[in-house]
C-alpha cells in the first residue's frame, strides 16, 4: 500500500499509513523505510527524511542496499552531496543501482569531476555498469568538453551494448556536439537504428550550437517526414539556430508555425529566442515590442539578450532600460554593468562609463574573470589574461610573439576598438594581445601535432580581436582552430569562421 500512494504521488497517505504501521506495532523492514523514503524525496522533504534516516539507524536497515541508496538520493536532490556521499561511503554492501544513484546525484549538483571520478572508482573494482550511468557520465563529459574521457566512455558503451539505448545515443550526440565534433555526433545519430523525439532535438541542437543552421532546419523538415511532430524544445533549437545567422523571416516563420501547424503555444524560452533573432538582426525596438506584448514577465534572459544586441547595434538608449531591469532581476550580476558601460565605451561616452563602474563597484556584484582552457594529452591546461602561473608560460609568451610577428606580415593588427578602456593605443594593445584564447592556442601550437584540430574553451563570449586573431591564425599555421563560448562553437578554418561573421 505504501509502494502503491508512492507511485501515484500520494505521499502524505504513504507516510501517514507508516505512522500508522508503528502505533499498532506492525513489524517494520527494508522495504517499507526506502519505499517512505522515496515518497518524501520526491517532495525533497528533508527534514522529514532526516527523521526517516534517524529511524533506519535506529531500526538497523540503514546498512540496508534500498534504503541507503534511498537516503542518498534524498540527499542529493536536497543539494547535500557531503551527506549524500557520507551515507553512500558507510554502506557495507553497494549495488550498481547504489553507485549509479551517487554518480546521478554528483551530476544534478554540477559536480561534473567527481561524477567521473566515481565512476572510473567504479570501474576498477568491476561495478557493472547500466545505461543510467552512461548517460550520467557522458553529460558529465559533455559539461566539461572531456573528449578523451567521453571516447573512452563511447568505447565502453559499444563493447556493453548500450550504444543501442535510445537515451545514451541521445547523451553521446550530445557529448560529440559539446565537444565540438558536429560530424561524430551526425554520424552517432545516423548510426541510431531507431529515432525518437529526443534524438531528433539533440541533433537539431547540435547543429544550432555550431551555427549549422541550413542542417538544423533540413533536421526539422526531415523529422516531420519521418512521422515525427516537434515539441517546444524542438523549436526552441530551430529558432535558435535563426538567431546564430540572422534568419529573421524564417524565425518569424517557425514562431508563427508553432501555433497554427503543431497546436504549441510558445513559452517563454520561444519568446527569449525570438528576443533574441529580432535583436541580433539590429531590430531592437520590435524585440521590445515583442517583449511587451508577451504573457508573462520579461526575463533576465531576454533583458540580456536586448543589452548584447545594443551593444553591437550600438543603440544606448534601449541598453539604460535594459539594464535597468537587469539590475534589480539579478544584482549579483556584474556582467550586466559591464556590457552596459561597454555600449557607453564604444561610443566614447567616458563620463557614463565611469558612471556605470562605480555604481558596479558600488553594488554587490562580482565580474566573472575570463577563462580559456585546452586538453593536451589527458591534462587540461587552463589560462586567464596575463597568465603567470603555467609551467611553460615563458615559451608560451615567446611562441606567441613569434606568431604576432608573423602575422602582421599577413597586414594582421590587433583590432583596439575592441579594448573599451580609456587609456592610449599602445596600452590598449598590451591588454589584448594576451587574452586567455590566444594563450591557450599558442600552448596548443605547441603541443598538439600538426593533424590534430585544437580545441578551445572558454567561460565568457570570445572578444571581436580574439575572433580576428584565430582567423588569421588558423591561415597561417594551416590549423583547424574550434573555440567553445558562452554563446556558441566557432570553426577556424583557411582564414575564415563558421559563424560568417555574424555573431
């Protein structure tokens, strides 16, 4: 009775009837406390689940398999994982189901390494793995770009078998495409004998992060032929990759198709894409238009997407208002008063610029610090601007002046509109040839052989010079250059972006 009220949700009736299994004396097991306890996880009722592991010490059924794996996933969906792991280590007896539980929960909780790390502990002492695991471990991978440690899982989950698993194909695609190999993740798709919705909009998104827009909109056309309906997060993909090359007729046109041909009424992620399409293209008062007439609230998401667009189309006016919202929506965050006092710096507006850095040294917010980071030979090598600490930094710093040399042969120039600080040309040329990326290629030059493509990631949207620099980077040195950023994939190839400047 108590397994049945949990399966249909009913978890006051669940525990009240434990309650009432204790007042007449009813003998209590393993069972009956992981069955209460997974009713109460559902609603992360901790407090309640701290009674119920009190009472499993009590009763000794915590050293029980169910129930330990129960409390830990309570745990977990609480955002306790020193608790969560504490219970899981105390277990005498671990199943698979045990260690893929513990793994699913470092994952939920953005603990991306450690989620690894288990599992390749797991592995060692010869825990059988299933396909929960593998799809766990594989978004893990994905999260942190992880290509080696991602192939090492793709070799695993074909000599299991579970490569046939329609969920782990779906995270495998998605590893391939966060990794920045569109084409592995294709033919992952390809390979897949059966395709369902998911497969499909992993696919399609895939293709939207690399700006493959013309395939994202041929996988959408293509899903519908094969008997397949899209779903809200099928669009949210396709109108995303309208946004990536300014297709602004065909985001209005896949907005539109959402209502009248699939019956979906869009939310409010449909909308922050459209937001996004309309400001990209530079028509930033029908974004806000758009905006007005939504149903629901403007979000932090929206108002960001309007502040980055007037800060290319340079329109001051609609960034104060957005800004504005930004500020009382998200008052930790110090990149809003960034991009606000970079619209006002690309206009030599330097008073509002001061204006906007004192009144972000004023608030509470922190400025994220740019990051880039590469994976040589199992190791990732990570650098911020004006790098000290690497091992090789001098070698690094010589390589890259030898490259800078080399490249203003090819008329390259480090490009100091894109440095908003009110200092002099020559300083401003000293605080962008040492950006993160251009640290993290040099090392790459380096280190990687001359066939393999360097792969770069990084926390923040790639600078206008950075994006110059690897153009004429990747013509010289002959080298396929891949930069991940906040935002999307850039592909280097021959002197030329995959984004066709649009971006």
């Amino acid at each position: 009775m108590i397994g049945s009220y949990t399966q249909n949700g009913d978890e006051e009736e669940a525990f009240g009837l434990f309650k009432q299994m204790q007042r007449e004396g009813t003998g209590v097991n393993e069972f009956t406390v992981s069955g209460v306890l997974c009713a109460w996880a559902v609603k992360c009722a901790l407090f309640e689940c701290k009674q119920l592991h009190t009472f499993a010490l009590k009763t000794a059924t915590d050293s029980n398999a169910f129930v330990g794996t129960a409390l830990l996933g309570v745990y977990g969906r609480s955002g306790f994982t020193e608790d969560a792991y504490r219970v899981f280590e105390c277990m005498p007896e671990r199943s698979d189901v045990t260690w893929s539980s513990m793994i699913v929960v470092y994952v939920q909780n953005q603990l991306y390494e450690e989620a690894v790390k288990l599992f390749q502990e797991s592995r060692k002492i010869g825990v059988d793995d299933n396909q929960f695991t593998m799809s766990s471990v594989l978004s893990a991978c994905a999260v942190l770009a992880a290509l080696i440690e991602g192939k090492q899982m793709h070799a695993i989950i074909q000599k299991s078998g579970f490569d046939s698993n329609i969920f782990v194909a779906a995270t495998l695609i998605e590893l391939y495409a966060k990794c920045g190999i569109i084409k592995e993740a294709y033919m992952v798709f390809s390979s897949s004998e059966q395709k369902n919705v998911v497969l499909w909009n992993t696919m399609i998104s895939g293709f939207s992060r690399h700006a493959r827009s013309m395939e994202a909109m041929i996988s959408f056309e293509k899903m519908q032929q094969m008997g397949m309906c899209p779903n809200e997060v099928t669009y949210v993909s396709v109108l995303s990759a309208c946004g990536h090359k300014g297709l602004v007729e065909k985001g209005r046109r896949y907005f539109e198709m959402m209502t009248t041909e699939h019956n979906l009424l869009p939310n409010v992620f449909h909308y922050s894409c459209m937001v996004d399409v309309l400001g990209r293209a530079g028509l930033i008062h029908e974004a806000m238009d758009l905006m007005d007439k939504m149903p629901f609230e403007a979000t932090a998401s929206m108002w960001g997407s309007l502040l980055a667009s007037c800060r290319v189309h340079g329109n001051i006016e609609v960034a104060e208002v957005a800004a504005t919202h930004l500020f009382v929506i998200e008052p930790y965050n110090a990149g809003n008063h960034v991009l606000l006092s970079d619209t006002y710096a690309a206009k030599k507006k330097w008073a509002e610029v001061l204006r906007a850095r004192k009144l972000l040294k004023e608030s509470e917010a922190k400025k994220e610090r740019g990051k880039s980071w590469i994976e040589v030979k199992d190791k990732v090598h990570t650098f911020t601007v004006g790098e000290r600490s690497h091992p090789r930094i001098v070698e690094i710093y010589l390589r890259l002046e030898d490259l800078l040399e080399e490249m203003g042969k090819q008329e390259y120039t480090v490009d100091t509109k894109h440095d908003l600080h009110d200092v002099d040309e020559l300083r401003k040329q000293e605080l962008l040839r040492h950006h993160s990326e251009k640290l993290a290629l040099t090392y790459g030059l380096m280190s990687l052989p001359p066939s393999v493509p360097i792969r770069i990631m990084k926390n923040l949207r790639i600078c206008g010079d950075c994006h110059s620099f690897m153009k004429s980077a990747s013509n010289i040195t002959g080298r396929e250059i891949i930069v991940r950023d906040t935002n999307r994939f850039h592909h280097f190839k021959y002197g030329k972006c995959s984004c066709g400047e649009f971006w």
